[in-house]
C-alpha cells in the first residue's frame, strides 16, 4: 500500500467471530494506521445460527480498531436450498447499499470472496461513481463453483452465468487467487486483468497456540483433522477407512463443526468406530495445540475438478504444526504434498486411504517430512503475504 492513513472498505460474507482469514487481514491494516471499515452480515457461520451476544438486526461495532457494519442474514441455509439462495440475494441487495455508503471517500474497496461472487456486485456502483480502486481476492472460483453444484454447463443458464462473472471482474482493477490453479481457469473471464497468485497464511490468532482442553493421549498413531466438517470434505470415506483400523491403536481426532457434523457422528456410531473422536470446535487460538498433540495430520477434499484447484487455508495451519500430512484429495494440495515430500497422498477411496495411513505410520520419513514442512514455511509468511496484498491495494 502506498502509505498510511487510507481508508479502506472490506466487503466480505464473513467476519469475526467466524473463523476466517480476514479478520487478520484488517486488524493489521488498523495496527499499520489505516482506516478500515467492514461491510457484512451478522455472525452465523458453521453452525448455522446466530451467535451468542447478537441479534439479527442491523448493528455497528468496532473490534480491536476495525469498524463493522453489520446487516441481518438468513438462517436455516445449511438445510434448505431456498433459504441459501434468499441468503445470498439478501445479501447481494443489502449490501449493495451499505458498502455504497461506507465508500464515500474511501481509497481503495477489497473483496474477500468466499461463496457466491454475488457479494461483489457492489463494487460496480462504487467504481462507476466513486472511481476507487477494486480488489478482489477470491477464493472460490465462479462459474466452475457453481457447475460443481450440478447446474449444466452448457445452455442460456451457463451463457448468462458465464457474462455475469466477466461483468463483476470488468470492474475489478486487481484480482488475486489463493491457488495457481485458479488463475488459468479465471482467464476467459478476465482478459488484460492482473490476476496474481496470493496464498493464504496462518492467523495470529491461531498461532498463539493457547493450551486446549483436551488431553489427546489415546492411540499409539494419533491423526487429527481439522476444519468444516461439511460435504465437501469427503469425511465419510475418511470415517470408514479408519473405522476398520480400530483394532490396531490408530486414533483420529476430528476437531470442528459444521452442517454434517451429527451424520458423520451417527455414521461412525454405525460403524463402531471407537477409535474416532469428535472434539467439537474450539477458539482458534487453541487449534494448533491440539495438532501438535498428534502424530499426524489429515486434509480430505472431495473428487471435483473445482475442489482440486483450492488449497484450504488449514494447510498453512498444518505446516505451522510441522505435523506430516496425509492428503486425501487430488489436485493442487497433492501437487504440493508430493512435490515438497511433507506427507502422503491418495485418492479419496477407502482402500488407498487404509493403505497410505499404513505406509504414514510405518515409513521412517517422519522426521523428514517435518523437517520438510518447516522448510516450506516462508513461503506462507504472514507478514510477507500481507504485504504484497497491500502494493496491489492502491
């Protein structure tokens, strides 16, 4: 960023106390003497309700020095397709307004896209009639996220969809992507752009490393995955394959919350899987304490071209813990997996998993793969990365 003392507006889908990224992002642009101001909804993500202390109503707050305009949400999304689609449109025409008007003398408008790129549809007021500067770091890639969901890729519906995201991207001056394998599949949408690769990095938040309150002393090989559990995260194949691996002293943690954490409980309680445990979520700061409690740590993505592209922001987290990673996905994430020698990677297929979680435990590489992992840190730096979002800014 050319200097201090901007005011900069974040339109995001997302914001504290919901665990992501960008809160981070603009605590330190408020601790570098800049002004920020957060356009979003109120808190209710993964649990799909509003969280505690707030109300659903229209609400302005400050969080360490970081102003945040809230608007009411939609609850009831994770169950219902209706009450998801009145959500984003909810939030696309709200937000619409409130962002126009915290733009007003503002120097530079920043998208943190996570979900629909519907959310970014007020930068085009704002560039026509302000003339800021818009960047855009997405994190889900249109139209692809949306073909993943079954809608056809072919037809009208797909020709509209397909202007649409060239349409929010006409009046993006800048766009950054969290994986490399974003910026191909971006460039049909988004001709003479500057489309840059910038990855992700672990919050101060959970870097602190509070102590948690669990005591993670069960198995002779610990796994532990981390993060939504949703259905994009294959958990069910990861639950069986496990689940016949309760008789060799093999125990997986699973750490968070989400739409489908009761049906993976309820399919591990089929399965008499004793030796899996769920932990319910913790505050992020306690996160990485309890990965370093286990031997190993676990990302499962499900088999879509999309899905294969992103790399998860627990990642970097699992890198900070400098734990070997058992990788049960396709893509990007075992590009970097192999390439980086950090782990093992397969298929998300009950077979291969049992197989790799056997060659993880058995192989002598784990001091090796740790030592890799650290190795690979600096090019997650936190300071490093937000910096270079900062040049691109204004």
């Amino acid at each position: 960023m050319c200097g201090k003392n901007k005011k900069i507006i974040i339109i995001t889908e997302r914001y504290a106390p919901e665990p992501f990224l960008i809160t981070d992002l603009a605590e330190e642009w408020v601790k570098q003497g800049n002004e920020v101001t957060v356009v979003t909804q109120i808190p209710s993500y993964p649990g799909d309700k509003i969280y505690k202390g707030y109300k659903n109503s229209k609400l302005v707050e400050t969080i360490n020095g970081v102003k945040i305009v809230r608007f009411p949400t939609v609850t009831g999304y994770s169950k219902s397709l209706y009450r998801k689609i009145l959500n984003y449109l909810l939030f696309m025409l709200r937000e619409l307004w409130f962002a126009f008007i915290a733009s007003k003398d503002a120097d530079a408008v920043f998208v943190y896209h996570t979900g629909p790129l519907t959310q970014a549809l007020a930068v085009i007021p704002i560039k026509i009639f302000r003339k800021i500067p818009i960047t855009i770091w997405t994190q889900d890639v249109w139209p692809d996220a949306v073909f993943a969901y079954g809608f056809p890729e072919q037809g009208a519906f797909a020709v509209i969809l397909k202007n649409f995201v060239k349409f929010i991207y006409y009046f993006c001056d800048t766009i950054l992507v969290t994986s490399p394998g974003f910026i191909e599949r971006l460039k049909p949408y988004t001709k003479n752009k500057i489309v840059e690769f910038i990855p992700q990095w672990v919050p101060d938040e959970i870097m602190k490393c509070d102590p948690s309150p669990f005591n993670l002393t069960e198995g002779a090989s610990k796994f532990i995955f981390t993060g939504n559990l949703g259905s994009m995260q294959a958990l069910d194949v990861v639950i069986k394959a496990f689940a016949e691996l309760k008789q060799e002293d093999i125990v997986l943690y699973i750490l968070g919350d989400g739409n489908k954490r009761k049906d993976f409980e309820l399919l591990a309680k089929s399965l008499d899987a004793t030796n899996i445990k769920f932990l319910g979520s913790l505050p992020q700061r306690q996160v990485l304490h309890c990965i370093r409690q286990c031997d190993f740590s676990v990302l499962s993505l499900s088999p879509n071209k999309l899905i294969s592209l992103t790399i998860p922001a627990k990642f970097q987290t699992y890198l900070a813990a400098g734990k070997p990673i058992l990788a049960i996905t396709a893509g990007e994430v075992s590009r970097l997996i192999q390439e980086n020698n950090i782990g093992i990677a397969c298929y998300p297929d009950k077979d291969l998993i049992i197989k790799s979680i056997k060659e993880l435990i058995a192989t002598n590489k784990s001091a090796s793969f740790t030592r890799n992992l650290l190795r690979l840190q600096p090019q997650f730096d936190r300071n490093k990365i937000i910096n270079t979002i900062s040049y691109y800014l204004i």
